[in-house]
C-alpha cells in the first residue's frame, strides 16, 4: 500500500523512496489476486489512520483459498473479522475505510517489517495461542527443520527435569550457551571409539601428507557461508545482529544467575540470518557469473 490524496487526507505523506515499481496493469482490488492456501501479507505506511483490511475484503481473501492475513498496519470490523475463522494479524486497528488515504501499489515483492525482509514465497509460521508472526527465508526451510528438534528436545527434556522435582536449564543453540546437548554428546563419543577402535594398517611415510595436501587442493569452499558471515558483521545487518548479541548475552546471564533460560533467541536468530542471506544473495550471484 502506498499513500494517496483524499478529500479526507488532502496532503498525504510521500510515498518511501525505497518502494518498488508498481507490478500492476490494472485496478483490481488487491484481495482479488489471493492465491491458494497462501498467508497474505500486507504492508501499510506507518504514519497512515486508515484500516487496509476490512470484513468485505477479509470474505474475499478467505473466499479465495487464504489461510491468513498478517498486516503491518491497520484493520477495521472487528466482530466480522472474528467471525469469519481466518486469523488475522495486525499492527492496530481503526475505522476509517483504506480508500481514505491508501492504494494499493504492487504485488508478491519484498516487504520490510522493522528488520525483517519478507520475500514472496517465504514461510510464514503463525501462532494465534501465541500472538505471533515469524517468517522463515524460503531458502533456508532445511535449516530450520533441522533445528527445530534440538530446540524442542532441549524444552522437553528441561520440562521432564522440572515435573520430577530437578532444576531448570537450557542447552538450545539458540538460547547463547555453549553446553554441549546430549545429541552432541553420544556422536562425540562415537567418534572418539572408532578412532580408538580403527586399526591402521602399514602406510608408507609421506603418504598421509600428500593426501592430506591433495584433499586440501581438491576442497572447494562455499563462498555462500562466507558472504553471509561477513554480511552478519556488515552495517546493514547491524540492527539484527545487536538484538541477537543482545539475547544471547541477557539469556546467558540468565542461565549464569538462576541457573535457567527464562526465553530464547529464535527469533532474533532468524532476523539475523535472513538479514545476512539477504545481504550475501547479490554479491554471491555476483561471483557466478
């Protein structure tokens, strides 16, 4: 959505210099073009009053196969909304009617909320018990499916310690401890036996350092996990990077102080490494060309 003049609003704010060309080649109404099972995500200037979503255009959405709607600015028509068993979100609410002072501008391009950039196709996890939105890079899904059963094993193993009378604590990745889990432990252990337990034939000396040298010349190096690195240390993941510096240490105070977690940084640890694949995206496909 970008601003527009009304008799209402005579003298809107101008539109952010950052925006995207318009995509679009007519004036359907933006709820006309919801895709299937998809959760829609609208972006609102900040310093607008109107409400962008309604009970009419929410029915269409929800007619049209959405999920969800996630809005980074305002609703209207509360009881309608509550009543037609989509989840919405929304930064706040009012009821004035989007075509005030608001138009809709372009389709499935990148959205800014806060620090978070959403690309279309990025998965947007939802949590109505919790009141919450995360979106998590498309590209980055295997990631998160592997960490996910860390962080879950890590709380259930400390809710099981805490019904049976034990302490609290939290070895989660993403919690800012460096205890090694009980998952790290056992494949540690193993290794440990196997090198204890390998028997090394004869190998003639010198043999192990020309392979050595040759795995080294034949190893290539993703210059993917580089750039992002150095994008997390760059000024324009400043921002990202301070709020999970930040959780990491006040999570460690915690576990150092009260011998617990009393939160974790998930969230912030994603911020950061969308932020950083962001960043690294152009200047890797630099690289490929």
């Amino acid at each position: 959505m970008v601003p527009k003049a009304s008799g209402s609003f005579p003298n809107p704010a101008q539109a952010s210099s950052s925006l995207p060309e318009s995509n679009l080649k007519d004036t359907t109404p933006y709820a006309d073009y919801t895709e299937r099972n998809s959760i829609v995500l609208i972006s609102q200037p900040p310093e607008q009053k109107c409400a962008v979503v309604g009970g009419i255009m929410a029915a269409r959405m929800k007619y049209l196969g959405a999920q969800g709607v996630v809005v980074d600015g305002r609703v209207r028509d509360l009881v309608g909304l509550g009543e037609l068993g989509v989840p919405i979100w929304s930064r706040g609410t009012s009821i004035i009617g989007a075509g005030a002072e608001s138009k809709f501008h372009a389709r499935n391009v990148p959205v800014t909320i806060g620090d978070v950039v959403v690309e279309p196709g990025d998965i947007i996890m939802a949590d109505p018990n919790e009141n919450g939105v995360v979106a998590v890079p498309k590209g980055r899904v295997d990631e998160l499916l592997e960490l996910l059963p860390k962080l879950v094993g890590a709380d259930e193993k400390v809710l099981k310690d805490v019904e049976e009378g034990g302490g609290a604590s939290t070895s989660s990745p993403a919690s800012g401890t460096d205890e090694e889990s009980g998952e790290e432990a056992e494949v540690n252990k193993a290794d440990a036996k196997d090198g204890e337990d390998g028997e090394e034939g004869y190998k003639p000396e010198g043999d192990d350092e020309e392979a050595e040298e040759e795995e080294e010349e034949e190893e290539t190096v993703d210059p993917k996990d580089q750039l992002e690195e150095e994008c997390k240390e760059s000024r324009e993941c400043a921002p990202a990077k301070h709020h999970y510096d930040e959780c990491v240490e006040r999570v460690t105070g915690q576990i150092e102080n009260d011998g617990k977690a009393k939160e974790d940084c998930v969230e912030e640890f994603f911020h950061l490494a969308h932020c950083a694949t962001q960043c690294a995206a152009p200047k890797l496909f630099a690289q490929l060309k």
